[in-house]
C-alpha cells in the first residue's frame, strides 16, 4: 500500500488572507478558498483568557461555519493576533487604531501567535493547536509610523504590521516561526496534516 501523500486531501482554507493563500502556494499545495465571513466577536469578550486559547476559539468558529457547507475534505481555519504583555492586539480598526498598536510595540518584545484548526468534514473530527514566535522591534518614531500606515499596510494586520511586508524594517529579529507571523505556521500546518491523513488511512 502505498504512503498517503498530502496531494490525495481536499483542502478547503477557510480565510480570505491573501498571505495565508500564499504560503500554501509556496509550498505546492492544492486548495480550494472559501472565507468563513464569520464577525470575530470583540477581543475584550475574551478579558481573562491566554492568547493561544483565544487564537484556537476563533480559527475554530471559521473552520466551522465553512464545514458545514462541506460533505467531504479538510477545513483549514485559523486565526493571528499580537500579544504584548498580556494583551491582544488584532487588526486595527483604523488610522488612529494602527498609530497606537505601532505605538504600543516599539522597542517591545512581543508575540505573535497563530491558531490553527482542521476539520475533516466528512466525520467532522477535529484538531487545533496554536504556534507562539516572540517578536523583537526596534525603536520607531512617529514619522516612520506615519508613513507607515499611510502606505496601506497596515490596515489588515494584526498588530497592525507586516513582516513580509515593509514592516520588515522594524523587525531587529525573531523567535520561532517565520510564517507563523505570516499567518500560518506552515511546518506544523503540513506535520499535522500529515498526521491526521495518516489516522485516517490506518
């Protein structure tokens, strides 16, 4: 008999992150995209709860509202947020929103962390698990700031920055996971698969 390949899975991803369905391309993945559309409840209803649980919660509601139009296939879902001392930092809700989280990291280590769930829609048994890479920024000041977030790159982000982006430039250096920060944490996304294909196969 011969090894399950990851190419035999249906994947769906259940995000409209453009990022996210960049890195799977990145590594020759075949998926399809269908976004959740799911309205994230505010941050402050998680008040009390560690960022990798609340990571977890969120992919796992897109996952679901995307496998329930699914009979067959791997929902991916996930979701990234900025940890700093504690608190959660998600995509800024506008300019002033972005100058205060830019604000707010500078000279910071913080973390970034991603959620990430899969659901085998065909029996719906479940997987999540959440990657943490620390973060180092420089110092910024407000013209860079400025500039930054009047360049559009913001706008979409959790912690308001890209790191494959111009956010780069703030960046001294990291802790974990390059495309965790990205959005998926691509190695532990394929060992998973993999793993749970294999379950399957058994």
């Amino acid at each position: 008999m011969s090894e399950p390949t990851l190419n035999t899975l249906r994947l769906v991803l259940a995000s409209a992150s453009p990022r996210r369905a960049a890195l799977l391309s990145q590594i020759g993945m075949t998926f399809e995209i269908r976004p959740s559309d799911v309205v994230e409840p505010p941050h402050s209803a998680y008040s009390g709860k560690r960022v990798d649980e609340v990571t977890q919660e969120l992919a796992l509601l897109k996952a679901r509202a995307v496998a329930q139009f699914c009979d067959e296939g791997m929902i991916i879902g996930a979701d990234t947020l900025v940890s700093l001392d504690g608190k959660l930092l998600g995509k800024p809700t506008d300019d002033a929103d972005a100058v205060a989280m830019l604000t707010q990291l500078s000279g910071t280590t913080h973390e970034v962390v991603t959620g990430v769930v899969l659901i085998d829609a065909s029996t719906g048994r479940t997987i999540s698990w959440a990657e943490t890479t620390q973060v180092y920024f420089r110092t910024l000041n407000p013209t860079e700031i400025a500039d930054y977030i009047n360049s559009g790159e913001a706008s979409d982000k959790a912690g308001a920055y890209g790191i494959q982006g111009r956010g780069a430039a703030f960046v001294r250096r990291i802790e974990g996971c390059y495309f965790n920060v990205v959005g998926l944490p691509l190695a532990s996304l394929v060992e998973n698969l993999s793993n749970f294909q294999s379950d399957v196969d058994m």
